[in-house]
C-alpha cells in the first residue's frame, strides 16, 4: 500500500477516561454526546442544555488553530479517482495544475536546481515516523523531521506537511509566509515529476499526482484565507477547482461553495451541484445537500445493478 494511501486512513484513538470522571459502581454511566454545527469555513461544538445536578462541563478549547489539527495528515489522493471529465479531461486539468505550479514557483524564484524526490523507502520510513510523533503530541520533532525531509531531500510530501506546520505553528513559530514558500515548492516539484509523465502519456499522471493535488488544495486554502498571502478568491476558487479535477473530493466540496456563494466567481448553482453530486458518489457526503439530486440537476444517484439483473443475467 502506497504512502499516500495509508495518509488517508483516518486515525484510530481510544480516548482515555478521567479520574475524576468516574462515577460510583451502582449508578450506570451516562452516555456522552458531542454536538457540532459545521460550515463550508468552520466548525463550532455547541453545548447542550443542562440541568440541576449535571456536572460542570469541561472547559472550551483555547486553541485557536484555523484548522483542526490532525486533518492535514489524513489527507490524501487515490490516483484512480477522476473530476468531472473523465479521463481526458483529467489528463487536461492535471496540465493546468502544472502550468499553474511551475508559474507559481517562477514568481517565486525557484528554478530548477537538483532532481526531486516523491518517495523511497528511506524517506517514507522517517515520514511515518514524523506522522507518528504529530500523533503523540511531540510536534517540534515532528516538525523537524518534516523541515530536513523538505530541505535536505526535497521531498515534495514532506515540503506540504511542514508548510502546513509553519502555517499553523505546529511545534514551531508560525509564519504563514513561509508556509506559502514550502507549499509553492511542493507544488513546483510535483509539477516537473507530472510533466515528464504527461508528455510520457500517462492520463492518469505521475508519482506525484497526489502530492501536486495535495499542494493545489492547500495553497487555496492560503488564497482564500490570506494566509501568508493577500487574499484572491479568484485564484482560490481556480486553485480549489483543479485539485476538484484531480481527483480530490475536498477541492469539489470547497469549488462547489465558491459556485454557491460567488466566491471568486459568477454564482452557478448547477455547477455547484455537479461538484456535490460527484463528491458525494466518491464517498465525501455533506447533510443537508439532498438538493442536488433533483431532477434540474441530474436526477437521483445512479444506484447499483441488482444481483441477477442487467447484462448476463438468466431469466
């Protein structure tokens, strides 16, 4: 299984039971409820009612972070997975996020010096250990790791995650114009590895496919939030739309906002609701969003052929 696969797995935690939370053998432990309200932007936990008796509830995070911390790391890309084109129009999108890259790394003055790496056994060994060590909460050397893998070796995967670090302050200061430096460089060196698999004719892309889509999202993120850079919603809306063409089912939840709201763009509801519709077939469902499979839209989602039915089935 490829690196970037086990990346999207998400994280398997049994959080550990207070003390103090521990209630008498006799009396049955209550459940625990978490409410969450939950926008295209943010994320919020509303408290419920209480009443005479209850506990005091525990007090709210003070942490201030702009995104929830362990998401950058369960974020991936499967290479199999299309926009809204098809294969082609993959091919041509993918194009686009290359040229779009290596314009972004020009601007910056990054030339090509050395060759670049995706990945090898070494490095994806010490990326797993950095990923372990975010995990258990040490993350100035997570951070670390993440710096010499993106300076000493170039490591494009290694270049997102410590750009997301600087970005966020994750065990180092933070400097959100820095992060956008490491996020242009993965961005860069993914391209040159895509454009050598393009011209090679590989529709569906390089070794680097995942690590290009990665970047492209999260230098979106930094267009749309101004995040280390002035805020341009039209290049984050572009940004978001070809990480949607790649394959990434968060691009086509966040392009589909900016076709709702108008958000760097003119508002086109049937657009937005392409990008759900097919977020939703990959797996990545929003509640709420039932409207998209109205008939205006495409009708209901295709659902699977009944076993004994269709093509070679025996009457």
């Amino acid at each position: 299984m490829s690196l970037l696969h086990r990346l999207r797995s998400k994280r398997k935690s049994s959080p550990e039971r207070s003390p103090a939370a521990s209630t008498s053998e006799s009396a049955p432990e209550a459940p625990s409820f978490t409410f969450l309200r939950t926008t295209t932007q943010s994320v919020e936990e509303i408290a419920p009612p209480s009443f005479p008796g209850d506990p005091a509830p525990p007090p709210p995070p003070t942490s201030k972070a702009k995104e929830p911390k362990e998401r950058w790391y369960r974020r991936g890309h499967r290479r199999e997975d299309l926009g809204l084109g098809g294969e082609d129009s993959a091919a041509e999108w993918e194009r686009r996020a290359t040229a779009l890259a290596g314009e972004a790394a020009a601007a910056e003055g990054m030339g090509r010096k050395r060759s670049v790496s995706v990945g090898s056994e070494g490095v994806d060994g010490d990326i797993q250990s950095a990923i372990r060590l975010h995990e258990e909460g040490d993350l100035e050397r997570s951070t670390r790791l993440f710096g010499r893998l993106a300076d000493q070796e170039d490591n494009a995967l290694s270049q997102v995650l410590y750009g997301l670090a600087l970005r966020h302050g994750w065990g180092i200061p933070q400097n959100e114009s820095l992060a956008v430096t490491y996020l242009t460089r993965a961005a860069g060196n993914s391209a040159q590895i895509e454009s050598q698999a393009l011209a090679a004719g590989l529709k569906r892309g390089g070794a680097a496919k995942g690590e290009l889509t990665l970047a492209m999202f999260e230098l979106a993120n930094c267009f749309r939030h101004g995040w280390g850079v002035k805020k341009d919603p039209p290049k984050a809306k572009t940004y978001y739309e070809v990480a949607a063409n790649m394959g990434d089912t968060d691009g086509m939840n966040e392009v589909a906002w900016c076709y709702l709201e108008g958000f760097g763009c003119k508002k086109d509801k049937y657009r937005a609701a392409q990008y759900l519709r097919l977020a939703e077939q990959k797996g990545h469902k929003t509640l709420g969003n039932t409207w998209i499979w109205k008939d205006k839209y495409g009708g209901p989602m295709p659902q699977p052929p009944v076993k004994g039915e269709g093509r070679g089935a025996v009457a």
